[in-house]
C-alpha cells in the first residue's frame, strides 16, 4: 500500500465490479480532470457517460464508447441482465447484496445528495443520454455575440454579463424531443442514413405525390418517397418546443411563402419582454436562429423582468398553493393596484420580487384611491358650479397654477424619456412623484378657490388648470394604470378629443410652460414646511394649533426664493408670522471644539493652539462646517484646512422654541402659545369635527346646516370670537348654544356635544 497523486494514476487500467462492459472500447481506465475535487467527497468520482454531462464530454474526449443500459421508463435492458425490467432504485438493494456477497463492498452508508424531482409530480428524475438532433451553435458563436451587441438591454448589465456569458459558453443545441406532439422535424431519411431536408408543403406533396392539409405526425409520418432508387422515411423525432418559439417572427407569417414584405419590414422587432430565465430560452432561441439566418438579432430592445416569487421567497407553486388567490386579489384592488405595485418594484430590473398583498393594498391606498379621489373632487364642484373648459387654454396668473402646469410638462418630459430607453422603474417614480404633489399639495392648497361663492377669474382658473393637468395625467399614466386612466378620461373628454385615452396621441411636451425657478421655490417651500411639519410631530403640537412666530434660515439665495413664498409658508406651518434669518442665532447657540481623534494625527503638536481658535469659531464658521464646506485657519504661519471631520459643532436649541434643520434649511417654531392662540386652535379644532361630522352624515358640499353645541365656556368663547370663519367653513345658517344629550367629543381638552341638520 503506498500514497500516490491522482496524475500518477493516469490510465491504469482496473477490472470493472461487473462484466457486462468489460469489452467496451477504452473503458475501465482511470480519467484525469479538473471538475473533481476534494470539497465534495474524496476526491474520486466514477463515469457513467450516459447519465451526467460532464461524464459524457469527458468519455467523449478519451473516445469512450458511450453504453446506456436504461430504458425510457428508468428500468434497466437487457444489457444488465440480472436485473433487466427493475427500476433502477429498486435494484439498488439487490445490487448491493450482489456486492456483498462477492466481497467487493468495501462500506455501505446511506447518504444525502442533492438530485432532481419533477416539480410537478415529486417523482425523482436521473439525468440520462438520448440520440437527438442539433444545431451546430458553436460554428455560429460568433455571428450569435456580434448580433447581441446590437441590442438594447434593460437592465444593461445583462447584455455583457448574464446572456452574454452564456452566449460565450454555447454548446450545441439539442432540437429534437422524442414525442408524439410537437411539429414534425421535416427530415426523411433511407436505410443508409442518407437525408432528405423537406423545405416545403408542395416539395412533399411532389416527392410523395400526396395532397397535404395537416402537418401533425399522424397524417405524415406514414409518407414516404422514393430517390435514386431509395425509400425515404421520416425520422421519429419532434421539434423542441423551443426552437418553435425561436421561429416566430417567420413561422407567424408562414415566411417566406407569404407575407414576405410584412416580415422583413418587422424584422429585428422593436421590443420584447420577458423574464430573465429567458436569457437561457426565448431570447436565446430567437437569436441563435436570427443570427443564423438573417446574420441580425431578433430584437432590437429588450426588457428583462426578474421572477415573481411568494411571499417567503420560495417559488410559487400550484401544488403548494403559497399564493394568494389571483381572482381574489384582482377582486380586491384590480389590476391597476397589481400592475403598478410590480412596475414600482425590484421585477424590472431583472431582480426577483417577493409578491405581496400588503404591497399592493399600499399601493391602492396611497397612489390609486389619491389619483381617483382627485378627479372626484374635480368633478364635484365642475358640478356643482356648471363649469365647462374653454376651448383655448390660457396661462394662469396664480404661482400654484402654474407650477404644477410646469410639473405636468415635466412630468411628460421624464416619462418620455424613460420609455424612450425601455426604462420602466424611470417612468413610474415621476409618475408617482406628480400624483402625490397633485393631490397633497396642488388640491389641497387650492381647494378654498373652488369652492368660493364668487364665480372669479381666479376659481375659473383653477378649474382649467386642474382639468389641464388632469388630462395630461390620464395620457401619461394609461400605459401604466390603464383603467383607472380610462375611466377619468373618458369623464373629462370633450367632445372632439378620441373616444379612449388609449387612442390619444402622448401628450407634448410644452417647454415655454416649464418655470424651473418656480419649480425650485417650491421645492425649497416644501422642504421648509415639512421640517415644521416634523417640528410639530415632534413636540406634540398640533397642525391645527396656531403659533405666533416661524424663524427660518438659509443661504440668501434659498431665502430669497422663500420669500417669495413667504404666505404660502405662514398658512402651511399655521403661524401668524414667517422671519427669514441669515443665521440660526435667534434659536439656535452654537459651540464648537477640535475632534482630538483626527486632528490630533493631522497636526499633531500645533492642537492645543487649535483648540482655542476652534472653540471661538463665529458663528458663520460653525454653520460652514455643519454644512460640510472648509474652514480655514493659520497657527504659526501655517495655513490648516479643517473639515466636518476635524472640528465637531455642538448644538442647543433655545428655550421656547422647537428647531431642526436638513442640509440647507433650518426652521424653528415659537412653541409658546397665548390665551388668543388656544381660543384660534379650538375654532379650528370645532371646523374640523363638525366637517367630519357632514361627512360620516353623507351631507352634500353644499348643503347648508344648522349647528347645536353642548360645550364649555372656552369653546363658547373661541366660536364667539371666530364666529364669521367658522360659520364660513362649515356652511352654518344658524348656531345655538344650549344643554343637549349625546355623545361628546374632545375639543382640546374641553368635552363638548354637537348636533348638526341641514336645511
């Protein structure tokens, strides 16, 4: 016994455990190569060119004579005697006391190894070697990899990495599939394995001198034809389904016999789409017989989704049933909710989705129901005031009108853009982005203009901007959320547009109504308001209390930019006074001091000196560093740039005030509130329960009401003193105070009955 290297063992011939091979040319011999190895097992590994791909190349390559003892039912022929007619599995028992008892066992374990099922019915499978037929793809493999370049891939990484690997890899491939449904592959052949390529319906009908009207196998597999003195026959085999699918941008046109000019007008296609399991089928398929026909690729632009899986990332499965039911899901949210929830999601960009029904509620909740809800409100009060669009639009006077004008063309703009590349997950956040400002910001701020009694250029505006936008919104989104889109549009139509939105031409984009510096200021509005908004959150105060004072502070240019916007900003954070501050010491004391950790290897000695001039930092200085910009200081005749990360800056809020910033705005709130600012907040306050109480009643927007308060003197006082607002707000012809039963509600604080009737 003696240690040796598997290269040393290179051709030793041994003697097999049985004998019925043991003639068969160059077998028996050991095999040298690179796919063993000792992380899987010992290191030496038996060939069965018949049942694994690598065991067949590798026989191949050492001229092995491939020998394949199992039948198509995975019983063993009669080239195994012993055991012909048994299943293989069920043989393993008595193969194993066959070795046994001839001593040639050396152990016997049972052990785990991962092999295929059938997914549909569980059952194992054994890779096994039949005769088929292929296509040459390596003598091809280049012309296949110059098509590929020419596509347009999305996501684009697949182009070079997943399919292009793949395409570098090729192997011949296998055609044939041995059925009997599928369509005939057209090959007739004689006993001496000579072959008759069939190229048409009427070359058959001449060679055999039969009428043909079906080409399935039970009406042409019984031709035959004589040649040169020889009966063809038809082969037995079937075309894999794949190679089918590869055909079908001629096979649909029964090309070239008909339609000729039809296919070679639409030739490459200008789009598909698919999965990314396809870059190993269809898309493979379509280029390997593009490329060898045509020398083109069968497509010009592609979209590569990622696999829809369930929930726990498992693969859906119909046996499993770990899905919910596609019908009940429709049901529930419809197929805008479904399909905008994948669009919106990691599935276009080839990457894998785990479906979620919770996902597509949100969807519905936050996007759909808003988008919906929008033209809802429209409609109502065109209603309700007999408004009717003019046929020529033009240009609104008001900032917010003609900001989202500018947002909808912007809108367009990026969504045109994104589809002109076959960039989905591009389109749809703009999409979604414009929704949102549509209906939390645009309505919301407008609404008062809509519902004003006096029939002004102003309300008349508004109705012509909203309607503007809104039909703009259908056209972009009706690839998107088709039926939603469908149904508005078809709402808001005049009678000389298209009957369907998916008749429309795409919107133009209007660049002369895009006003990017309005744009801007209302971005930067938004973004100050929000931090007010957190503020209040924050510091439990509500939205609807008023404050007296909002300090905010920025760069002059962004203050320049909300000044312009200053009203707007007063109502949306509710305060009763806007200061814009070009620094934050009305709330905010600053301190700096050196981060010893890493200035203290960046200057190393000169830090104590530092130290003192950091710590008596002005006030712009400290704002500078917070702000990531570089503060430049001289010890010594040294010139030392410090960063964010030398120098840490220490903030505390002033009492009375509530503060925050982000990169470029800092907002603070005066949290102190008087006698006449709780008395404003309860008018607001009884506004809002009574509206909500309209609405749970189903009254009408215009309806008008009668109003009975069961309540405290300091709601008393607060409706008193606010009296024209609140009877404003809530359409009120009469309000009375006096002793009533029912249920009360929180005003405040103070527990107060209302009853409300409409006239």
């Amino acid at each position: 016994i003696k240690t040796l290297k598997g290269k040393d063992l290179k051709g030793k011939k041994y003697t097999p455990l049985f004998d019925y091979f043991k003639d068969t040319k160059n077998a028996f011999k050991v095999l040298v190569d690179d796919f063993v190895n000792l992380e899987e097992g010992t290191g030496i590994v038996h060939t069965a060119p018949a049942f694994g791909e690598i065991d067949f190349y590798v026989c191949k390559r050492e001229n092995i004579e491939i020998v394949c003892p199992i039948d198509s039912q995975g019983r063993f022929t009669k080239e195994a005697p012993d055991f012909e007619d048994m299943l293989i599995k069920d043989a393993d028992k008595l193969i194993i006391k066959r070795l046994k008892k001839e001593g040639k066992v050396f152990k016997h374990s049972t052990i785990r190894h991962r092999y295929p099922f059938c997914w549909r019915t569980d059952t194992p499978l054994i890779y096994k070697a039949v005769k088929t037929w292929f296509v040459a793809v390596e003598k091809i493999k280049d012309k296949i990899i110059e098509a590929n370049k020419k596509i347009h891939w999305v996501p684009e990484h697949i182009k070079e990495k997943r399919f292009g690997k793949w395409l570098e890899g090729a192997r011949d491939w296998a055609i044939s599939r041995n059925r009997f449904w599928g369509t005939p592959i057209p090959i007739w052949r004689d006993e001496d394995n000579n072959l008759v390529v069939i190229g048409s319906i009427k070359e058959l009908q001449e060679k055999t001198n039969k009428k043909i009207d079906n080409l399935h196998r039970q009406f042409i597999d019984d031709l035959t034809f004589e040649q040169d003195g020889k009966t063809y026959h038809r082969i037995e085999e079937v075309f894999d389904c794949w190679f089918e699918s590869g055909s079908m941008p001629y096979a649909q046109n029964h090309y070239p016999f008909e339609n000729k000019d039809l296919t070679d007008k639409g030739f490459p296609a200008d789009f598909i789409a698919e999965g990314l399991d396809q870059t190993r089928g269809w898309f493979y398929t379509l280029n390997v017989i593009s490329s060898a026909i045509f020398n083109k690729p069968a497509f010009k632009n592609v979209i590569v989704n990622g696999i829809i899986l369930a929930q726990d990332g498992a693969k859906m499965s119909k046996r499993l049933k770990n899905y919910p039911d596609p019908q009940k899901v429709f049901s529930q949210y419809g197929a805008d909710a479904i399909r905008l929830f994948m669009l919106h999601s990691p599935a276009v960009k080839a990457e894998d989705l785990k479906f979620s029904e919770e996902g597509v509620a949100v969807v519905l909740r936050q996007i759909l129901l808003p988008f919906w809800n929008s033209y809802v409100f429209f409609a109502t009060y065109a209603s309700i005031y007999k408004w009717k669009p003019n046929k020529e639009f033009k240009k609104p006077k008001a900032d917010i009108d003609r900001w989202i004008i500018s947002l909808s063309n912007k809108l367009i703009l990026e969504v045109e853009e994104a589809l002109d590349k076959f960039e989905l997950n591009k389109a749809i956040d703009p999409l979604l982005d414009f929704i949102q400002q549509l209906t939390n910001w645009y309505i919301r701020r407008s609404r008062t203009r809509f519902w004003a009694d006096e029939d002004t250029q102003d309300r008349k505006q508004a109705f012509e901007t909203l309607h503007l936008v809104m039909l703009n919104l259908t056209k972009v989104s009706a690839p998107f959320i088709v039926f939603i889109s469908e149904a508005i549009y078809k709402e808001l139509k005049t009678d000389d547009m298209p009957e369907s939105v998916h008749l429309c031409d795409w919107p133009k984009y209007e660049k002369d109504l895009r006003d990017l510096d309005l744009e801007n200021q209302m971005s930067l509005t938004q973004r100050a308001v929000s931090i007010g908004h957190a503020l209040r959150k924050e510091y439990k105060v509500k939205v609807r209390q008023p404050l007296s004072k909002a300090f905010i502070e920025a760069d002059p240019k962004i203050l320049d930019y909300l000044e312009k916007q200053k009203d707007l900003i007063k109502e949306e954070l509710n305060v009763k006074e806007v200061q814009l501050l070009k620094d934050e010491s009305r709330f905010i004391t600053l301190s700096a001091k050196p981060n010893f950790r890493t200035l203290g290897k960046k200057i190393g000695n000169l830090l104590p000196k530092a130290q003192k001039i950091i710590q008596n930092f002005s006030l712009d200085q400290m704002s500078d560093i917070e702000k990531g910009k570089t503060v430049e200081i001289k010890i010594d005749d040294q010139t030392i740039v410090l960063t964010k990360e030398d120098v840490m800056v220490e903030r505390k809020i002033k009492e009375g005030v509530a503060a925050s910033r982000d990169s470029q705005i800092a907002v603070a709130l005066d949290t102190k509130i008087t006698p006449d600012l709780i008395e404003e907040g309860i008018a607001r306050e009884i506004v809002n329960k009574i509206n909500l109480l309209r609405k749970e009643k189903n009254f009408e927007v215009t309806d008008r009401i009668d109003v009975i308060f069961d309540t405290t003197d300091l709601v008393k006082k607060s409706y008193e003193k606010h009296k024209t607002y609140i009877d404003h707000e809530i359409l009120a012809i009469s309000v009375r105070f006096e002793k009533t039963s029912g249920s009360g509600i929180d005003i405040n604080g103070e527990n107060t009955i209302i009853h409300i009737s409409k006239k």
